[in-house]
C-alpha cells in the first residue's frame, strides 16, 4: 500500500461517491493509475493493454498514452479475478508503474513476463462494490423556550456525531440524538458530522432554526408550602417587586390573602378531603401573570398520554420519555419493580434478555399525584452472540508503531479511521509512523451476517520523541483556608496519565488525579502529603512526597434544626450526612454525620461548623412500622432570614446546598426535586454484596471505594456497566462508590453497609 496525492485521493472519493450513489448496480468502480517512470529517457509511453475475464473472454482494451502525467482510466468491473496484458515499445516494469485503486486504498501491481515479445502479464482481483448507510437529514422539534431536541434517524453502531449550534458556544461530541439550550431569540445554522460503522467515510448535516421567546425574562413563580399538623397549611411566595398584584385562589375562588404584604397566606382543610391552592401574581415584566398551585387531588390535571415516547435502540436498549414542564419526580419501573426515581423526562434502560416487558412511569408534579403511564415492549436481539474485535499498538520507535487488530472473525472485513477519517479497509496490520506530536485515534470495525450490529474498538497512538517527562512531582493550591488541591505532575507540568494513589499521616487516603483534601486542623501545622504513581508508557513508577505549612480550617457555625411529629410514640432513628464539594472537586477528609434516635415527636437543633463549600446532602432512616408519621422536616440556618429545608420526607424532598455562589442548589423547597439516584445499586443497606447497573453503554475504568473519613478502602479496574461488589467483613456505616473513567463524568453512589 502507498500513500495517495491529494489528486488521486479527490478522484478516488469522486468514484466512493459514485458507488454510495449507484450502490445497487453490478460492478464496481476501480481504476487504473499509469505513471512514467523511465525519469525522462522516454518523453511518452504507448501502452496497449487487453483485460481479460477468469475463462479468457475479452472485457476492456485500449491504447495508454503516458507521458510525465499520470494517466487515470476508470472502470466498472463486476466483482471476480481478471488478467492485465500489457505491450508496447520500451514497456516494462523499470519504465512503466500500474496502480489499482477500489474501495479506499491503492495496491501496485506486479508484472510477469507474457508469452508474446515486449508482454508483460498480471492478475488482480475486483472487490464487491463497498455499500454505505449515511443519514441525510437533520430533525429537530422545539421545546420549552430556549431548549430544542436534535436527531439524525435513528441508531447506528460505532455512531459518533459532532454537533455544533451556530450560537457561539464550542461544539459537542455525541450520539444521533442531542438536546441543546440555545442563549437567546435568533435563527441558528445547525450543523452536524456524522460517521458509524455503516457510514466510515462520515457526512455534514445541516439545518436552520428560528428560536423565538428564548432568554427572555422568566415569568416562574415558586410556592413554598408547609403544614405543622395536615390540616392547618401556611402558603407563601417570595418577595414581588413593588406594584405587583397578588391574587389567591382555594378551589378557583378568590380569597383574601392573610398577610398585609399579600406574600403569605393560611387555611385550613381539616374538613375538606380534596382541595387546591393557587396564587397568580401580576408584574411589569409579566403583564401576563404567573401562577403556582398546590393541590391535593389525585391527577387534577396530568400529562396527555400523547406526549409519552419510546425509541427502541436495538439490541437490549430503549429510551422512553413523558412530557411536562412542571415535573417534580417519575417513578420509573420495568414488570412492577422499581428502577429509579428521577427529577427529569427521561429513562435510558438496558433489559436484560429477550421477551415482553411492561414499564410504568408514576407521575408527580404540583397538579398530578401518582398518575400512572404503561408502556408494553417486545425486545428482540438482546442476548446475542457478542462480536469481539479489540485494537492495539506496539511502539517501535519514539513515533512508529505497529497498529493491530486481534480477536475479530475471520470473515470480518475491517474498516479503519484515522483521528475520524477513512484511513484502511481489510488489513489487520500496518506500521504507522506520526507526523507530528499528537496523539492519534485508530478505530477499527465491522459487520458480518454473525454480527448485524457490528463490534468496534478504538486504540491512541502518542509519539514521545522528546524530554521523556518521567519526572513526577505534586504541586497544590488553596482552595479554601485549610482546603487543599494537590496533582501530580510529570517535567511538562502535565497532569500524571497513571494510576496515582494518594497518603499522608500513614494511612491510603485516596486516589484519583487532581485529588482535594483537608486535614481538618483546628490551628497551622506543617503536614506531608505523598503519593505512590504507577508506570505509565515509558516512564517508571515511584513515589514522592512533599511538605506544606497548612492553615487553619475556615468554618461557619450552621444549625441544623430537626421537627419530627408523630401522632403514635415509637423507636425511630435518623442519620443526615454532609459531603463538601469546592470548585466540583470533592473535598476528602472531612465528612459531617448528624444521628437522632427517639421514641417520640422531637424538635432538636445541633450547631456544626462547617467549611465554605458545596454539601451534597445524604440521609439514611429507620421508622416504625405503621402511619403515625405527621411530619419530618430537617433545616439549616444559615443566619437569622435564611432557612434552607434539607429534608422533607412526607414531600419527598431531599436538597444539596451550599455556602459559595457557585453551588448549584441555593435554597430549599423551592429547588426541592426528589433525591434522583442516576446509579442503580440494590440492596441498600446491604450485608454480603452489593449489585449495581450504570446508566451508560460502556464503561471502561476503576471502581473505588472511599469510607466516611475519606479514606480508600477499595479499588479495581473493571469492565463493563454492571457488576457485584462484594462487602462482607466491612465495619457496618456509609460507603461512597465511585466509577471513574478517563474523560468521563465520574459516577457516585452512597450505600449502608449493615452488620
């Protein structure tokens, strides 16, 4: 093989083109390249040529006039093996070079002597014409205000999409179907690059649309609601701007509202079994009003069944979808048991084998209680052989290589991509050397009858052909006063690639790189921090430490206040736990873990310092078997006008929170969503082993394990989207579980280890 000119290489896509668009005819488009290779002794070459079908009938002739221009026939041949007879004065091998070109690559033919005087004979073969299944166009529906939905047809093995908006913001990598928010009102030219295994060479979509009513000012409005006893409510909205009108509504009558700034507004219902209560409120930025509603009733008004979706992806996995912009949470399950709950419209699932299944959607917003949505499904070709193939690379120079594929069938026909562009068809093997100090992308797929969808597999070639950066060393900034983010570097200044595990005092406190941690002291003190890395590429692994002076942890007194009412004394018990995140790193070493057992209603508060961070909040309980239970609300205060509900469990309301600006949840009922768990894991609390499912189709890194102390306690590379993990003899309390892969949203859970 030989690498082609750009001229040959725009007159070979011309014939790829021509054959993707008359892909149903019999032959295939080749064509044969003629060059002069006498180095000037002979200004032209006449070549009279002849080829011949496998039982000697007469297919082509003609007459090759080859001068210092390269001379391009094309043909269409019908698949099979032919012979090439070439003569003429001065025609040989040392004057004359013969090139193929079908399908993506060139070979150079090789000549035996013919039987006739000045004949030079060889054989080639015509492959079946390469079919292409490329989408064509781009559909898209608009949403709410600026959020559009995007997709190119349907699913597609190997698929890869490049989508950019044409709204200033840096294009996305994806699959066929993408949601985007656009910034404001305008038209938008939508363009996509698409490729999969049915579409190796790729193609550029493009749309327009016109958004309208898009960053626009926002005429929402929220209603905290709050009941001491069940029958007595107290509704309340935020402060309106000077002017506003404020109308309350029970049962859509109008009701003098109970407060003199109109903001708040009370009621009972002890004797009214179904009931709502809604406030409209009029501005001079929503002349039109805005409303919100609380309600009691069972599905006073739910979803049309028409806006329920369901794309069937293929093989075990299916997306389903229930519209409504007032979503509070879904509960989502597949033959009457319960998958998850979650806070958006969507449920990505992957059923475990062929057959019939049922999913139900349960529906909760302000004005729909518990409505119930059925979907039936047949799933068809999940289970089936899987199609292996795996790509690999050996390095024999700082930047050559030798690029592989191994473990493929044997009637696979491969299709290679360079970085996403066609790049090799049918070889296993090559050498590649880098033109530059990039890295690079090989991806290497097929389909055969065995395998309808295909397998594929990706390998990264990166040259070293410099300073070997094998040096490594931690370097670290302050995130906070006494917070801390430490990474590991190599010469460069370049994050470490390897595996880094991280200690200090002693003790394994994590892994990952960068890695946050505090080690929470009261007053200065001079601490180490180390680190073991592991080999990577051509660098050895080793240790390292280094040592800071290390400031005093800057804190802020919050009370956390607990209102528990039970209308039946029993045993009950509560763990509320606190996890810092600063900058969306989260912060090993310092964890908050509040406890409450009684027998009886209670209303505690605790004062805790903690740091200036973002809180993921997490909660574990054990009630009485029974109702009794009339509220549970847990808050935190932060001074004397803010109060941020954390928990509500009769409302179901479980809120992060937060001391920075950035953090993205900053107040309580308001934001409250139903704690969404994106990981399955079941059981939980467990004793021996816990089984869980990532929402993904692949997955390729660590499993880690880190304690409440911050401390990691276990960690395995692991394949694929589900797995057991085993806990038996593990000190009963909360675990974090995380799945990390290279650049990848990293997945977290919370589990209970039980004795």
């Amino acid at each position: 093989f030989i690498p082609m000119t750009n001229t040959r290489l725009f007159t070979l896509l011309v014939f790829i083109c021509a054959s993707v668009l008359g892909f149903s005819q019999e032959c295939a488009n080749v064509e044969f390249i003629t060059l002069n290779t006498s180095g000037g002794e002979i200004a032209q070459l006449n070549v009279a040529y002849e080829i011949n079908a496998a039982m000697g009938e007469l297919v082509e002739s003609g007459l090759w006039e080859v001068t210092s221009d390269d001379v391009v026939t094309p043909l269409c041949l019908p698949a099979g093996c032919y012979t090439l007879v070439i003569s003429g004065s001065s025609v040989s091998p040392n004057t004359l070079e013969v090139q193929l070109a079908q399908s993506d690559y060139i070979m150079i033919l090789d000549w035996d002597q013919g039987a006739g005087e000045g004949e030079w004979v060889t054989e080639f073969c015509v492959e079946n014409a390469q079919q292409f299944d490329c989408p064509e166009v781009i559909y898209f529906e608009a949403g709410e205000g600026c959020t559009w939905a995007f997709e190119i047809g349907s699913f597609q093995e190997g698929e890869n999409v490049v989508w950019n908006f044409g709204d200033g913001q840096e294009s996305v990598e994806g699959g066929h179907f993408h949601v985007h928010d656009f910034p404001n009102t305008g038209t938008y030219e939508v363009t996509a690059f698409f490729t999969s295994f049915d579409c190796p060479m790729g193609v550029y979509l493009t749309t327009t649309v016109d958004v309208q009513g898009c960053g626009e000012a926002e005429c929402t409005l929220e209603m905290d609601v709050s009941s001491a006893n069940g029958m007595w409510y107290t509704f309340e909205i935020p402060e309106q701007p000077a002017g506003a009108v404020i109308e309350w509504y029970i049962d859509g009558q109008v009701i003098p509202p109970t407060s003199e700034n109109g903001l708040t507004f009370e009621a009972g219902f002890d004797f009214n079994p179904n009931w709502s209560v809604c406030v409209e409120v009029f501005t001079d930025a929503c002349p039109d009003g805005m409303e919100a509603c609380y309600t009691n009733m069972e599905s006073s008004d739910c979803p049309d069944p028409d806006f329920t979706e369901v794309e069937y992806l293929g093989g075990c996995y299916a997306l389903f979808w229930l519209y409504d912009k007032n979503v509070w949470e879904i509960g989502w399950s597949v033959n009457g048991e319960l998958i998850e709950w979650t806070a958006g419209i969507y449920f990505d699932y992957e059923f475990p084998s062929n057959g019939e299944y049922v999913v139900t959607a349960e529906f909760y917003s302000a004005t729909c209680q518990g409505e119930v949505y059925t979907w039936e499904m047949n799933i068809e070709g999940c289970g089936e052989m899987e199609c292996d193939i795996e790509a690999v690379a050996y390095p024999l120079e700082c930047n050559e290589f030798l690029v592989e594929a191994l473990n493929f069938p044997e009637d696979a026909q491969l299709f290679w991509t360079l970085d996403g562009e066609p790049y090799e068809v049918n070889t296993a093997e090559f050498f590649y050397t880098a033109p530059d100090d990039d890295c690079h992308v090989f991806s290497v797929g097929y389909e055969t009858e065995d395998c309808p969808n295909g397998a594929g597999d990706d390998v990264e070639v990166c040259p070293d052909c410099g300073d070997d950066g094998c040096e490594v060393s931690i370097v670290w900034e302050a995130l906070a006063d006494g917070v801390y983010l430490f990474s590991a570097v190599d010469s460069d200044g370049a994050l470490w690639e390897g595996t880094v595990d991280w200690w200090t005092t002693g003790e394994n406190v994590g892994a990952g790189n960068p890695f946050a941690w505090t080690w929470d002291n009261e007053e200065a003190s001079i601490e180490s921090m180390c680190i073991g890395f592991s080999d990577w590429e051509a660098c050895d692994g080793g240790e390292t430490c280094i040592e800071l002076e290390t400031a005093p942890i800057e804190c802020e007194e919050v009370q956390f206040a607990l209102n528990a009412e039970w209308s039946e004394a029993g045993f009950w018990a509560f763990e509320l736990l606190l996890n810092a995140t600063i900058a969306d790193w989260e912060v090993q070493g310092w964890s908050l873990n509040l406890n409450w057992d009684e027998f009886d209603s209670v209303s505690d508060t605790v004062t805790a310092c903690i740091p200036a961070a973002c809180f993921e909040v997490a909660a574990t309980f054990e009630f009485p078997l029974g109702s009794g239970l009339e509220a549970f609300v847990i808050q935190a205060l932060l001074d004397d006008e803010t109060s941020l509900i954390l928990v509500d469990i009769q409302n179901g309301v479980y809120n992060d929170f937060g001391l920075l600006p950035d953090c993205s949840v900053d107040s309580g009922l308001e934001e409250g969503i139903g704690l969404s768990s994106l990981v399955h894991v079941w059981p939980n609390p467990a004793i021996n082993a816990v089984n869980w499912t990532l929402p993904s189709e692949t997955f390729n890194g660590d499993i880690r394990v880190h304690s409440l102390d911050g401390k990691l306690i276990h960690q395995e590379a692991i394949q694929g989207i589900g797995g057991t993990l085993e806990v038996t003899g593990w000190p009963a309390g909360f675990y974090t579980i995380s799945w990390v892969e290279k650049g990848l949203p990293t997945y977290r859970s919370r589990v209970l280890v039980a004795d």
